[in-house]
C-alpha cells in the first residue's frame, strides 16, 4: 500500500509543480499555443521559435536546482539581472524605458506599461525579442540564440524543438512507443550500471534489448535526429533528441530505415533501423556479441549531459502499449 502511496506521488508530483494548474492537458496546450499564436502577432516571430525557447526553458527548469521549477503556462526564464540591465540599481524594475536605458532585454508584451518577469506575455515577448532584432530565418536565429545563451548545444536543442513544433504543426507532442513493435519478441532486463567487457572498464549506461537480427526499431517520442553512423563501442547507431531535451541512443544497430538522415524530424513510433550486433571493432564489425538493441537516455540542463536508467521508462512504455 505505502508502495502504491509513492507510486501515485511520483505520477502526481512533476505534473502538478509542473506546467499546469488545475487544467487539463489539452486546455494547458490550447492556452499555451494561443500565447505563442498572439506573440507572434505583436514580435513577427513566427510560433515556433518562440514555443522552442519556451519549452526548452521549461525542460531545464524541471532539472536545475538553482532555477525555480516552471509553475505557469510559461517556461521560460530570465533572471533579474538580464531583464532589469546589468547597471540598473533597481533589479526589479518593471518600467520599459528604465529598463531599456540600462541595456536589460525585458519587453512590455501586453502593452499594459510594464515589463513584469512574471507575466506569460511579457515573457513570451521577450523571448521574442531576442530573436527579432537579428532576423527570422534559421541562420539569423541560430545567431541570435547564440548570442543569447553562448552554447551550441543549447542552440541545437532550440533549433530542434523549432523544427519539430514546425513539421507538426501542433505543441501537444506526447505520444510515446516502445522502441521494439509488440508483435515482435523481445527480451530484456534492467542492465543499468552492469560492467561491460569490451572498451576498458565503462558502465553500462542503457538498457540492452534482445530480439533477432532485423527487428525494426522504433523512435520512442517525437525528435530530431542528431547523430548518424558509425562508433567503435556502439556500431551503427542513431541518437535522436526529443522536445523535452532528452537524448536517445540507439546501438548496435543493424542498418538505417531508408532515406534517415541527420536533421530529420521522426515521429515517436517510426521504424529508424533494426536490430543487429554491430560495433565493438573497425566500421562494419559484427557479430562479437548477441544481437541487441542498446537503448540510452541522456539529459541535458543546459550546462552538461548525463545518462539516466532508461529501464522505467521503457516498462512504461511498453505497459502503456499493452492496454
Ligand atoms: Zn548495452
């Protein structure tokens, strides 16, 4: 019973200190999008960059210990120094033109005179802001948010959730699937942490699953693919990063779907390659080890990356797809 209790805590918790209150999910992400929508109106920055700064905000909010956990519509964030101007003795200024004269880059979104880090508009403007005085196509983007953040990767995963939100069209991206279709057999168990044998002394950091050479392997969420090809430990693989600035491997495999490449936009569920035993060796090495797939998760904070136990939510997931 206390088991259960904890179980249904865990459920509860990140939603409800999350990003709604009160709300359903749908009605979070119809508010939600209608902010992005109305931003766009008042800033000429199209939805989609502005709703890729806020999410991945939002994302490295969940996992930041000095950052206040995201409560609103909103996620993202500025601090009282860049929004209030680096000189300005009042770091909680609210007054634009105050603002303005000491450099700080809060904007007045709703034209109610002020400039208030706690209101979703002027947020959302801001973000905006940050954009539009560089130009909205990619190029002028990616500049803008390197100026801004100073970090290629955080660039790439803004960029990313901008490509996705773009190609479909839409913010409420949760689907979810197994990696391995549930018509196929498959075998596995949490390896996490388990020594592995080939490469020196490394930690297991995935969870390795059993099938026959050939079996599809699926993306589990919506992502970019950020990376392609050929690793002496991992083999073919493919690492695709999802909205939530997750990273997942996918390893040993045995080829690529057709047509895959980097940049690409895939669905959560769609075949990206299938199962094999490469790696371990020169570029085509096979064979050294059962066929497997190995699946890893990485988080990004926005500062540095590391692995997490996928096992919980590969069981989740594949729960999810048996009922
Ligand atoms: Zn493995």
């Amino acid at each position: 019973m206390k088991k259960f209790l904890i179980l249904i805590l865990l459920i509860f918790i990140p939603f409800r200190s999350g990003d709604a209150k009160e709300i359903s999910p749908e009605e979070m992400y119809k508010q939600r999008m209608d902010l992005y929508k109305k931003t766009e109106v008042v800033s000429g920055v199209p939805w989609y960059f502005i709703a890729a700064i806020d999410q991945y905000e939002r994302s490295i909010r969940h996992v930041r210990k000095d950052l206040p956990k995201p409560d609103g519509l909103t996620g993202f964030y500025m601090d009282a120094t860049h929004w209030s101007g680096p000189l300005n003795p009042d770091k909680g200024d609210h007054n634009p033109l105050t603002i303005d004269f000491f450099s700080g880059k809060g904007r007045d979104g709703n034209g109610d005179g002020k400039a208030s880090r706690t209101d979703d508009e002027d947020l959302l403007y801001t973000a905006a802001s940050l954009i539009s005085l560089y130009g909205v196509n990619d190029t002028s983007v990616r500049i803008a948010l390197w100026n801004y953040y100073k970090r290629d990767k955080t660039v790439s995963a803004i960029m990313a959730n901008a490509k996705i939100y773009r190609t479909f069209n839409r913010i409420n991206l949760d689907e979810k699937a197994f990696p391995i279709p549930k018509e196929y057999n498959y075998t596995y168990h949490n390896t996490w942490g388990d020594r592995r044998g080939w490469g020196g002394r490394r930690m297991h950091e995935g969870t390795d699953i059993f099938a026959s050479y050939g079996t599809p392997v699926r993306a589990v969420r919506h992502g970019v693919v950020e990376l392609k090809g050929w690793n002496k430990y991992g083999g073919w693989r493919v690492g695709i990063r999802d909205l939530h600035n997750t990273y997942h491997y996918y390893a040993h495999l045995n080829g690529f779907a057709k047509d895959l490449k980097i940049g690409d936009v895939v669905k959560a569920g769609q075949v990206i390659g299938s199962v094999g035993s490469s790696g371990y060796g020169p570029p085509g090495t096979s064979g050294k080890f059962p066929p497997h797939l190995h699946f890893g998760m990485y988080k990004d904070n926005g500062i540095n990356e590391w692995a997490f136990d996928p096992y919980p939510h590969l069981k989740a997931w594949e729960r999810a797809e048996k009922t």
